[in-house]
C-alpha cells in the first residue's frame, strides 16, 4: 500500500510538472507580449493625442471666424454710427444757418 502511494505521489508529480512545462511561458514570450502591450498603448495614446489636436484645431478655426463675424459688426456699427454722427452735424450746420 506505501508502495502504490509513494507511486501514485510520483506519478502526480510527474503530471504537474508536464502541465506547468505545457501552460508555463517563457521570459521571451512575456517580454514579447509586454512589447506588443506596450506598442499598442503608445499607438492608441498617439490616436487620442492625434484627435486631440484636430478638434482644437477646430476650436480655433472657430473661435476665428466668430471673432472676425463680430469685428465685421462692429465695423458696421462704427460706419453706421458716424454716418449719424454726420448727418447730426450737417443738421445742426443747417440750425445754425437758419437762425
């Protein structure tokens, strides 16, 4: 009976060690696989980084054309307001002459 279980302690042993040997991995495959992890992250931060600078490319091209719509305006409003200026002045020359 110690025979067969000093055989049967063996014989798992045996197996164990074939199943770490089957499921182990190597250093070269962990440092492979750490490589490919980390090439993926850097690819994936240089898309975001990517994004990132298009939509505030945008966000000036915008910012850009709203403050020129608003120069626009108040470059019409200026003109307006010394058209009115004029005329006001022209009017009170015309007064002044009347009297």
């Amino acid at each position: 009976m110690k025979e067969l279980k000093k055989l049967l302690c063996g014989l798992m042993a045996a197996l164990m060690i074939f199943a770490l040997a089957a499921c182990g991995e190597t250093a070269q495959d962990a440092a492979d696989s750490a490589k490919d992890a980390a090439t993926e992250a850097v690819d994936e931060a240089a898309d975001k980084a990517e994004d990132v600078k298009e939509d505030a490319e945008d966000a000036v091209e915008d910012a850009a054309d709203a403050v020129e719509e608003k120069a626009e305006d108040v470059k019409e409003a200026a003109e307006d307001a010394v058209e009115d200026a004029e005329e006001a002045v022209e009017e009170a020359v015309e007064e002044a002459k009347a009297e």
